[in-house]
C-alpha cells in the first residue's frame, strides 16, 4: 500500500529543504492587484457618472497595463525570494 499522510509529509519537506524552498514576493503582487482593481473602478465610475469617456478609456488601459505587470512579476523566476535557512 501507499505511504501515510505523515511520511508524504516528511519526504516532501526533507526535499524542499534540500532544494532551496523559494517563495513569491506576494506584497508587491497583491499590491499591483488592488491597483488593477482599483483602476477598474475608477474606469467604471467615471463611466456610470457621465465623465468624457477617454477617462474611463485610460483606468481601463492602465488596469491592463499593471495586471500585465503583476503577471509578469508572479511568474518571474528572477523575483523570488529564497526563505532564511532555519525557517518553513
């Protein structure tokens, strides 16, 4: 039969310790994710309240612009952070 909970546990943190367990920089993705949802906003609100329409033209380039950036940031391998040894 197969290996408990436990053992998988076990060999899946004795690997990742010896890898080098990296982690994302989530602050600067979350950040560029309320922008992007803020510029939405904004872009919709200035459109449902009559505003010129190039307004709302602009939140909506600029929220494809930062949600380009922020994908390109998640899947960057050059922006992860290595953890501290010592630390999971």
């Amino acid at each position: 039969m197969g290996r408990s909970r436990e053992e998988h546990l076990a060999a899946w943190t004795a690997k990742t310790r010896r890898v080098g367990f990296k982690r994302r920089n989530w602050p600067v993705v979350r950040r560029l994710a309320a922008l992007c949802a803020g510029l939405l906003l904004a872009g919709l609100a200035a459109r449902l309240l009559g505003y010129a329409p190039a307004l709302s033209a602009a939140c909506w380039i600029a929220a494809a612009v930062t949600a380009a950036v922020m994908l390109i940031w998640f899947f960057d391998p050059h922006r992860f952070r290595t953890r501290p040894p010592g630390t999971f």
